[in-house]
C-alpha cells in the first residue's frame, strides 16, 4: 500500500513538472495545449489506476479524483473531456465490482472541476487557496458519496477505511496542485504583459523621435549642470555635434562645453536662463542672435 501511494505522489509530481512546461510552450495555442494538457492529466490518472490501493477484488483506490479535477480547472473542458474520456474507459475495462462507480468518480471529478473554472471565470474571481481546498473537498464528498453505489455495499468498508484520507489528504493535493497551475498562467499574463508594454513604449519612442528629429527648429535637453543629452538633426546639423558617441570624441555633442558653439562672451547669459526657467517652474521666453 505504502509503495503504491508513494508511486501515485511521483505521478503527481510529474504531473505538474510537464504541465508547466506544456503552459509555457503553448501558452498562445490555446488548442493544443488543451490536448497536451488533456493526453497528459489522462496518462497520469491511468498511471494511478495501474497502482492502485485494492480494497476488495474489482474495488480499488488511486488518485484519479485529485488528477481529473485539477485537471477541469487548469485545462479547461477540452482537456478534462480528454483526461476523463481516458480514465472512464480505463476504468471499464478494468471491470470489475467498482467499476460503474469508478467511471462515475472519473465524470464527476471532471465536470466539477471544469464547473468551477467557470464559474470563477464568468464572476471574473481569482481562485484562492480557500477556493482550490472548497472544490477539494466537494469532489472527495462525491467521490464517498459515489462509494455507497457500490452493489452489495461492498464500498461501505472502503468509507469507513479511506474517509480520513479522503477528507484530510486530498483536498490539500488538489488545492496545491491547483495554485502551481494558477501561479505558472499568472506568471506568463504578467510576461506577455510586460511584453506588450515595452513594445508600445518602444513605439512610442520611436514616433516621438521620428517626430522630434523632423522639426525644422533646434530642440534640445539638457540637465541642471548645462551638460548636452540628447537633440534633434537640426541641432546636429548647425552645431556641427553628433548626439551620439562617435568615433571623434570631440564632435560628440555631451563632450563639447557652451563656449565652443556660442562664444565665450554669450555663455553665461544663456546658462543662466534655463537655471532660472527651473526654478520658476515655467517657460522663460528669450531671444538671442547667435554669430556661428
């Protein structure tokens, strides 16, 4: 017994470390990841069938109900449909005393998995933990409920025996597995996000540019020292200054003091002027004739 749960704990394991890697991949496919998602929670839940714990001959108990409902939540009806339809079949071949209440733990598990999501989704709720360990504990009430179908009351010894287990251990299975799902698609919204907030600045950049480098008068920034920025071509242009770094250090405009493009005798005036605009907090009007 104690082989055979730890086997379905390895299962689970594996379960999340592919899924996230499945989440990633095909985060924009929303199609083939809910196959991938679907082939993948079925591969594990007939896994946990293959090691199962027996409790009487036809009757036995793996993890399924923990798998199929996560899987409803994370994947979504297409791969809760895959995942059950997988098990369900599984399970009726295996035959047996248990097995119409095995296949109705497989659809229950699922459809209240994907119930939930729905739900959730149509109220525009983020799952949290509570939520998660609530749908955990429905789906093991049902999963008990379902027990008490079996012919001859041969499932009444399993509730007595499983109850615990199914109560106290599974629920917080399903609501762990359920947050490293949300947690991984909460992480990849944030990238593409981010993502698409960079590339509308970088537009933006480029347009503000675009249009700063096509004005016919000079513009320019500097910082409270009178230390040059940036500016427009036209600045370049009639200074005879690269904006950039270039190759001849003393073309670069950042390297070039004020007195090397007005004259000595005009520097002061006009490094005074923008101190004096700062500390107005206004615009400071100036006219001046420039000799070049």
């Amino acid at each position: 017994m104690l082989i055979n749960l730890i086997n379905n704990i390895a299962f689970l394991v594996a379960l999340v470390a592919i899924g996230l890697i499945v989440l990633k991949r095909f985060h924009h496919d929303a199609l083939n990841r809910q196959v991938l998602l679907g082939l993948l929670f079925g591969g594990v839940a007939l896994l946990g069938m293959l090691n199962p714990v027996t409790f009487a001959p036809g009757l036995i108990f793996d993890g399924r109900s923990i798998v199929l409902s996560v899987a409803g939540v994370a994947g979504g009806v297409g791969a809760a449909a895959i995942a059950a339809g997988m098990a369900a079949i599984y399970r009726y071949q295996l035959g047996g005393i248990g097995a119409t209440v095995g296949v109705m733990v497989v659809l229950v598990s699922a459809v209240l998995g994907v119930l939930a999501r729905q739900w959730w989704s149509q109220r525009k709720i983020t799952p949290s933990s509570l939520h998660y360990l609530a749908l955990g504990v429905l789906v093991q009430l049902a999963q008990l409920a379902a027990f008490t179908q079996v012919p001859e009351r041969a499932g009444y010894p399993f509730i007595e025996q499983a109850w615990w287990v199914l109560l106290l251990a599974y629920p917080p299975a399903t609501m762990l597995l359920c947050l490293i799902f949300r947690d991984q698609e909460q992480r990849l919204e944030q990238q593409q996000a981010l993502q698409a907030a960079q590339e509308a600045a970088m537009r933006e950049r480029s347009m503000l540019r675009t249009l700063i480098d096509t004005l016919p008068d000079l513009v320019w920034l500097k910082d409270p020292k009178g230390v040059y920025l940036a500016c427009n071509h036209r600045f370049e242009q009639f200074f005879g200054a690269s904006e950039k770094l270039s190759a001849r250090p003393t073309m670069t405009l950042s390297t070039r003091p004020w007195p090397t493009f007005s004259g000595t005798r005009t520097a002061p005036p006009w490094k005074e002027a923008p101190r004096r605009s700062m500390k107005r907090k206004s615009p400071l009007p100036k006219t001046a004739t420039m000799n070049c």
